[in-house]
C-alpha cells in the first residue's frame, strides 16, 4: 500500500471517542472530531513543552512531533508519542514520572 492509500485509509483508534457516539449523552451539543482532537493535542503540549517538544495535527489523521532544532517525527497514535519524544528529545520522557506529575499538579 502507497503512503498516501495509508494516510487515506486509516481507521478510527480507540483513543479518538467521537467515534462513539454514546460518550456524548450527557452533553447537549457533543464536541466534533476536530474539537476532541486539538484538545488532547493542547494538553498534550502542556507536558511536551517541558521537553521542548511540540505536537501539531497532520491532516486529522496523524500527529507531528518536533523539537526545538525542526526536526519531526510522524506519531500514528497518543499511544506512540512517548517513545517518539525519547528520541527527539534524546532524554527520557516518561509522562508518569512522579517528579513530572507533582510538578504539573503544582504548575499546570
């Protein structure tokens, strides 16, 4: 398959609920896709940004990940940013560190 057939295809992952309607039956107007999507991508750059990462949507369908210097990874899933940002940030970033999360709970 083309990369592009790929982009094209992909299917719904778990971690995206607007893909399950009943999530929402307790809200009047339920959030789209995009909205749920740029949320996560938000909070998730509140906890990148201690890495001096950046995480963008790619096309609704991907994420990008980038550090300071420009250079990018594509992230598949939430699911595989960690281990991608390791590799940017070339130092560990574990998101449960217990350091991390008092500092988040304290700053955020």
């Amino acid at each position: 398959m083309c990369a592009l057939c790929g982009v094209l295809a992909a299917e719904q992952h778990w971690s995206d609920p607007a893909s399950r309607p009943s999530v929402f039956d307790n809200r009047r107007l339920p959030p789209t896709r995009r909205q749920e999507r740029l949320g996560r991508i938000a909070l998730a750059n509140r906890v990148l940004a201690l890495f001096r990462l950046k995480l963008t949507d790619w096309q609704g369908q991907r994420f990008m990940l980038a550090n300071q210097t420009g250079q990018t990874e594509m992230v598949e899933h939430l699911i595989a940013l960690w281990p991608t940002a390791q590799l940017l940030a070339k130092r560990p970033c574990d998101p449960l560190d217990p350091d991390l999360v008092d500092y988040l709970k304290q700053n955020l």
